[in-house]
C-alpha cells in the first residue's frame, strides 16, 4: 500500500511540474525595453504582458523545438479583428511575435524579435 501511495505522489508531483512551464521573452518595441511572461495552463498560455493587462492564448503547436501561440482577438489601435501568434524556439530561447490582421483592417503590425528564458 505505501508503494502505490509513494508512486502516485511521486508522478502528481512531476506531471504537475512538467506542465508549469514559465517563459519570460524580452524585446524592444519603438526603443522601449518590453518584457511579456507566458504561464503555461494546460493547453493554454496565461500571458501577462508589460502594462498590466493579462489574457489567455493557446498553443497552436508543440514539439521539441518550437511553440506556438496564438488566438483571433480585436484590437483597439486598428480597429479590427487579428490573429496573433508568437513563437519561441525552446533550444536557444528566440522569439517572434506577429499579428495577421483582417484584409479591411486599418493599420498594421509591428513584427517583434526578442530573447526568452524559462522560469
């Protein structure tokens, strides 16, 4: 009984902890230092953005090398719908970030480059 005991606390506790993923991505926005945080939450990164404002995206794709996040949103300073994505490369901590805006839009995107690290 302790042994079933013992191994259900031991894989609770490591399933649990390879899936509280943290990354931290630094970049530079019109000579502004910007710093973003992504929690992982299931299939779905908590994202608390520089400015005090968080919102939820979901990771698009996963393997070894590479996440993807991303979600349709309104924003404000185009008026219009976009779809938004970032990635990081996990081996060497790149990061890209885009947004894909509606044809009617009326403005445009920067594309943001930066450097992340895992909490």
């Amino acid at each position: 009984m302790k042994k079933i005991l013992l191994s259900f606390l031991l894989v609770t506790v490591f399933s649990s902890t390879a899936f509280s993923e943290t990354w931290i991505c630094s970049y530079t926005f019109d000579n502004v230092s910007e710093t973003t945080m992504y929690e992982r939450k299931g299939n779905y990164f908590k994202v608390y953005a520089q400015g005090a404002y968080e919102y939820f995206e979901k990771i698009i794709f996963e393997d070894d090398e590479y996440i993807a996040i991303g979600d349709l949103g309104y924003y404000d300073s185009i008026e219009s719908n976009a779809f938004h994505i970032q990635i990081i490369e996990k081996l060497t901590g790149l990061y890209n970030s885009n947004s894909i805006s509606v044809p009617s839009s009326k403005g445009e995107f920067a594309s943001l480059e930066g450097k992340c690290f895992v909490k």
